[in-house]
C-alpha cells in the first residue's frame, strides 16, 4: 500500500494517546554535523495532539538490551500526522548513536508520550524570547513553527548560540522564517570562525553585555531557555542579576535533582549488617505480570518491580518524563515528582513508578 493510500481526514482518526505507540520512520534528513531529524507516523493510524515543546520516550532496541531515550519534539502539533525529533550525537552517546546507525525509512520503534509543561501554551504572554544552545533548540522550533502556521503576527526574539556557523541547527529554515514573520527577531552568537563559511555577527558567549544588544527589551518578555546545563545556568545568572522577574523565566532541563541515596534491598540503615525483616517489607501486587513481591523500606514502585522481574518501562528515573506511569487499582502511596503526571492521571489513580513509594499494600496494574 502507497501512503497515499493510507490518507485519512483528522475527524476518522483516533488522537494519539499519552501510552505506548509504535512509530515508523518516514525521513531522516541531516540538520547539522552529527545532528539528525527523524519523522515518523503512527502505525496504529491516529493523528499527533501535543503542545509545541513536548517531549516523548523512545524505546531503542540495542544490542545490549532495551534503551529508553527521552527527546523533545521539534514538530508542531500543527501538522498532526507526523512528529519529528531533532538529536544530535554526542562523544559517548548509546542511543543516538544507534538511532544514527540503524533507523531509515521503514523502520519501526516504540514510544511514550507526549509529556511535558515546557511550552508558550502553558505561559500565554504578548511578547517571548527564546534562548537556546546547540540542540536545546529544538523545543523553540517546535513553538516557533506552531507560531508561523498559527499566529505568524507574534512578537518573539530567538537567540540560538552555536560553537561554529555551520552548527547552527535549522538556520535556513530560520532565515526563511524570519523573511515571514514580521514579529520573529532572529539572533544568532557562535564561540569561533569556521573555514567552511565567513561570520559576520555576533561572536562569543551570551552574558550581561549581549543580550541587551540581541534583545533590548528582554524585561518585558516571557523567556523560554534550554541548552547544557552551564548554559542555562548563565542565562538564569545574568537574568537574575539584571532584575529580571524570574517567574516569568522557564527552562526545559532533563538532569536529575539531588535526591538522598536509597537503601539496597535489605540492607541495615544502620550499618549493623542486620537485614531488613521481611514483614517490615510492604506487599506489592503486580496484576497483569500475576506477581507478589515485597516492596523493602525506602524503595519505589519501580525498583520493587524490577527486582521481582516484573518490566515498567522508565527513562528519566526522577519524576519527569512520564514513562513509567502505571495505575494504581488500590492502596495509598507518596509520590514526589517534578512534573511527569497531571492532577486528573493522579485523580484517575495512576502513579510514576520511579517515584511512589508504597504507604500500604499496593495493586499494580504492570
């Protein structure tokens, strides 16, 4: 079958849930050195619903067992029947790496998602600034081009800072867009001079002198920032120190907060080598895996569940992506988690295994 053959109108098909799919890859295109856009399509024949900025999960089948990759989108959800995720490999990367090696037309992986509250339909404003180093561009593509097919009147500054001119990811299709959108400021600041083309605008890093001169009315602006994380820790500095109201200041981060060190199974707490008791272990009921197991002091959902051999997919591991969501048919648990679950899933009874630890007996649905 042609996919010409496969055209639906969006009101016969089904929106794409937030729980797993699979997904083909209909293009890979070259953005950059090292830096790859893959498309896909929905193999189960739904259409993409998702804010410009999301993220999902891909499951990535490696040759040393499954690898859960999160990625934001660098579609718009306003061209719902594909999505697009622009990564780049870096020195070590396991699953971009793969991704590189073996995805091409055709292809098929799983995925999760959408989740995430980094996007402008989340904070409305009159006016946004968008900064962002090498690939934490591609959350501002996503809103950006949500912008230039929806409200292409919109004021928005883009700054994107790259090491050399040709590692500007999607700079044709910025230029392009900013002789389209009367209200898009594009600037863009790269660290050296490259052999492969001439520079003739900003060069270096962005402090407290150069932004003012890439955004002069930076105060009056909703800022979006995503980038490494010394990145982002110099633009919330500089912002900080200039008086900026940071609660109109939003960063998309995938680094994991500080947490205590969890006990291992049946370890002392007090060092003592006495074991945990058993019966001080709360009980833990897996459903569809049909498994009992007891969930030790100290240990999450998740960790009880792999220790039982019992698979609940997770990417992040600190509340945030989503993935491990799993309901919860009976029992209480503490959760503490940074975003990865909305107020009506909670209501609804699901939990981020990651993250819920058991306050009585448990039933999993996993």
């Amino acid at each position: 079958m042609t996919y010409l053959g496969l055209y639906r109108h969006l009101d016969q098909m089904a929106p794409w849930n937030d729980r797993l799919q699979v997904l083909e890859v209909i293009g890979v295109s070259d953005e950059a050195p090292d830096v790859k856009t893959f498309t896909f399509r929905s193999d189960n024949q739904t259409w993409f619903r998702y804010k410009p900025g999301q993220f999902v999960t891909l499951e990535l089948p490696t040759a040393d067992g499954l690898l859960m990759r999160t990625y934001t989108l660098s579609s718009s959800p306003s061209r719902p029947f594909s999505i697009a995720v622009t990564v780049k490999a870096q020195a070590g990367s396991t699953g971009t790496r793969w991704m590189f090696d073996h995805l091409r037309p055709g292809s098929h992986v799983k995925a999760y998602g959408p989740a995430g509250d980094f996007s402008l339909h989340s904070h409305p404003a009159a006016k946004y600034l968008f900064i962002s180093a090498g690939s934490g561009v591609t959350p501002m593509m996503s809103m950006l081009r949500w912008l230039n097919d929806c409200a292409p009147w919109t004021d928005v500054g883009f700054v994107n800072c790259a090491r050399r001119p040709e590692e500007i990811i999607f700079r044709k299709e910025l230029e392009l867009l900013g002789s389209r959108m009367p209200g898009l400021s594009l600037g863009f600041m790269i660290e050296e001079r490259s052999s492969r083309e001439g520079w003739f605008g900003h060069m270096g890093r962005i402090d407290a002198i150069r932004l003012p001169l890439l955004a002069p009315d930076f105060r009056e602006r909703e800022i979006f920032c995503c980038g490494p994380d010394p990145f982002m820790r110099a633009v919330r500095g500089m912002l900080e120190a200039a008086g900026f109201d940071m609660a109109r200041y939003h960063q998309e981060s995938f680094a994991a907060p500080l947490v205590e060190e969890i006990p291992a199974p049946f370890a002392s707490p007090t060092g003592d080598g006495a074991a945990i008791p058993v019966e001080a272990a709360t009980p833990i009921r897996f459903s569809i895996s049909d498994v009992d197991a007891a969930c030790v002091a100290g240990q999450t959902v998740l960790q009880t569940a792999r220790a039982s051999g019992v698979r609940i997919p997770a990417a992040c591991e600190f509340g945030l992506c989503g993935t491990c969501k799993v309901k919860k048919l009976s029992g209480e648990v503490e959760m503490s988690h940074n975003g990865g679950i909305l107020d009506h899933e909670i209501e609804d009874g699901f939990i981020l295994a990651c993250c819920s630890k058991p306050l009585s007996a448990l039933d999993i649905e996993a």
